[in-house]
C-alpha cells in the first residue's frame, strides 16, 4: 500500500510537478520550483519566472521531480556544422 503525501513546506525549492483543476473544471499541469506552500495555496514558480497560486483544494496530485536536464544549445540542427557552408568561386 502506497502512502500518499501532499506538496507541503518540506518541498520548497524542489522541482515539482502539480496537476490541478481550473475553474472551469478542466486539468492542468504547472511544472517548477516549489516557493511557497502552506495549508490554503502552494506556490510555483516556472522556468519563465511566473508563479502560479494553486489552491490546495484544486490539486489533483503533486510530487517533487528530478532538476531538469541541461538545456541544448540552439541553432543549427545535426549535421548543418559538418556541411558547413561553401561558395562555388568557379
């Protein structure tokens, strides 16, 4: 039998992930850092710097996650670098 745990103080400035309902009724996922939580409202914030209060009351589930993984560099796609670019002088 699993034990099931709420987001609580415990987790802030862990990454989470928290699935809750809108006022509309439908679901949702917000993903980030824990930085405030008590027992009315968490609070994440995510990785655009937004924070979104959560109703404790309109959560569905919750649980810390692992950091995220580095982020690629942008630009050119594999195998654009091999190709490089070259001019035809003739």
């Amino acid at each position: 039998m699993t034990v099931r745990r709420r987001l609580g103080p415990e987790d802030l400035g862990k990454r989470v992930v928290v699935r809750h309902r809108l006022p509309d009724g439908r679901g949702t996922d917000v993903l980030g850092e824990l930085i405030a939580a008590d027992e009315d409202v968490l609070v994440v914030r995510d990785r655009h710097g937004t924070d979104h209060r959560i109703a404790q009351t309109a959560i569905i589930a919750g649980k810390p996650i692992p950091p995220a993984p580095p982020r690629r560099a942008s630009g050119l796609n594999k195998g654009e670098e091999e190709r490089g670019t070259q001019t035809d002088d003739g």
